[in-house]
C-alpha cells in the first residue's frame, strides 16, 4: 500500500468514526420533565429551539405538579433531564435515588414566599406557633418554611405542616383550612394578583431559592448533550428577556394563565442563564442538606457534591 492510498484509508477511517461520535452524541430519544414553574424549559418548548439543534432526537416534554414527582420519574428511567428547586434533590439523593445536578440558574429569592390571608392576625414569622402551613413535602417551599421557622425561633414541631401539592394547597388556603401557605411562583404570582394574599415573608433573607438541573447518570456523563442542553436554554432566557412580551404570551398560554400574572412574575426573576454548579451553590444546597437532617426530615446525612456530575465553576 503506498503513501497516498495510506492516507486515503486513514481519512476514512477518521470519517467513520466521527460519523459514529456523532450518532453516539444525538440519542435517539430525549425526554424532558418540567414544572409550571419552570419558565426556561417552558420557553425552550415553545420556540422549539432544542428540535433544531438536535434533529435527529425525538423530544418529548413531559409536565409534572412540582420537583418531588419530576426526580421519582427521574430516578425510575422516566425522563432524562429537568429542572426543580433546592430541596427535591437533597430528598432524592437521601433516599438513594440515582440523579445527579448538572447546572443550576442563579438565584431568585423574590419569587416564592409564607402567604396568609388579608385579614390573617399573623403579622411575623413568629405568629406561625401552632399554625397548620400548607406546603409541598420535599419542595423548595418545604426548605423556605424550615428556614423561616428557625429564623422565628421557633421549632419545627410548633407548627402544623400540611403536606400538599400546589393545587390542593391553593384549594385548602382559599377555604380557611390552613392558616398559611408556602409556594412558589407562578402560584405565588397568581395568588398575588388576585389580592387573595399578603406575604408573610419571600424567600429573601431566608433562601436563595436555587434552581438546578438534573439528569440521568448516563445523560450527565454526554458533556456535549449537557453543552447543547444548556446552550438552547440560555439563548432562550436571552430571547425571552429580548422580546419580553412575545415571551410572556407564550408562557401565559402554556400555563394557562392571565398575562398580569405573568409578567408579575418575569419582573421579579432576572437573567437566568444555565451554567454548572459554583461552589457557592455547592455550600448553600449542602446548607439545605444539613438542614432536613438536623430536623429528621431526610432518613440520613449526605454530601451534595457526590451527586454531581459536571466540572464546578468557582463562585
């Protein structure tokens, strides 16, 4: 074989297996779990912009009423990929659950908060003694309320907690059956809109009121899929902010909502664009952990960094 026909073989041979890279790279399937909440991915479906970039994937989206439900579908093989606050993934990796983080948005601590009634007495966090606080198990509502509590000086024996989606806690809010609620927007939003609350407190203060995303451990090995994941998801964040009006129809449609309520809550969220864990993130999610154990809460003691997959960013 002479020097020409050598290099011929080699260049097909590098053709072949780029072309099988690329194959190994787009899966065949992706399926995607988000909340109402979730304003990025919601945005993402909508413009379609991951179909574009990733052609050859058939994509599903698949909607779940809070984090909690969206990680037990994860750690059954259900999905792939999704979004939730701070505290579902500490209650899944505490009860083994095989979910890793692979990104997080930055904070927004204005946009989920303790919500009373008008005319409620309850003036303070401490007013919170004795009183039944509405609450989904596992959420980051769950946490915000742990933390409002401490902050009170009260333990979390003193009150009531009332295990229950958003929806039905809306639903036990609104007929006097709970003294409180602790949610998270757009329900906060909605809520708020309506004039049907006050805010006993937002998060602010209290938590940082993280979002991070999370995977499959197969999918958070495929840097490049989590690359492209998070690229579509940021350019939608900047699409959305660009053109804020069209980007709110889009989500008031999807969810089902009035335009008020929406824009109510894009005014309170800031720039999220999607990158890896900081260490500062890190140090809060691990503060979350510490947390739910201290109270009993999780069935032990965990360290979040074992259930990362991606590189962590400095802060």
């Amino acid at each position: 074989m002479n020097a020409h026909t050598t290099r011929r073989a080699a260049v097909a041979i590098l053709a072949t297996t780029a072309a099988v890279w690329t194959r190994a790279q787009t899966p065949q399937q992706l399926r995607i779990g988000f909340q109402k909440g979730s304003l990025n991915l919601a945005l993402l479906k909508s413009y379609g912009l991951l179909e574009q970039r990733l052609p050859g994937t058939r994509i599903q989206w698949i909607e779940f009423p809070a984090g909690p439900q969206l990680l037990e579908a994860l750690a059954l093989g259900s999905v792939e990929f999704g979004a939730t606050g701070d505290a579902p993934p500490v209650f899944a990796q505490a009860a083994g659950k095989d979910v890793v983080y692979v990104g997080a948005e930055p904070p927004k601590p204005d946009s989920s908060a303790i919500l009373v009634k008008p005319d409620s007495p309850l003036k303070t966090l401490a007013d919170l003694k004795g009183r039944r606080v509405a609450l989904q198990k596992g959420s980051s509502a769950h946490f915000l309320t742990v933390r409002a509590v401490k902050k009170a000086g009260l333990g979390w024996s003193d009150i009531q907690a009332v295990y229950l989606p958003p929806a039905d806690a809306r639903a036990a809010f609104e007929r006097g059956s709970v003294d409180a609620w602790a949610v998270w927007d757009p329900y906060y939003a909605a809520a708020e809109v309506s004039g049907e609350l006050r805010a006993l407190a937002t998060s602010r203060g209290l938590t940082s009121n993280n979002t991070f995303y999370l995977a499959s451990q197969a999918l958070g090995r495929d840097g490049g899929l989590i690359k492209t994941l998070f690229q579509a998801l940021t350019d939608t964040d900047t699409r959305a902010r660009t053109d804020r009006r069209d980007a709110v129809q889009r989500y008031a449609e999807f969810a089902g909502l009035p335009l008020a309520t929406v824009y109510k809550m894009v005014e309170r969220r800031g720039a999220a664009p999607v990158g890896p864990l900081t260490t500062e993130l890190v140090r809060e999610q691990q503060l979350v952990a510490d947390s739910f154990t201290e109270l009993g809460l999780i069935p032990r003691s965990i360290r979040v960094v074992d259930a990362i997959a991606t590189p962590i960013r400095k802060a």
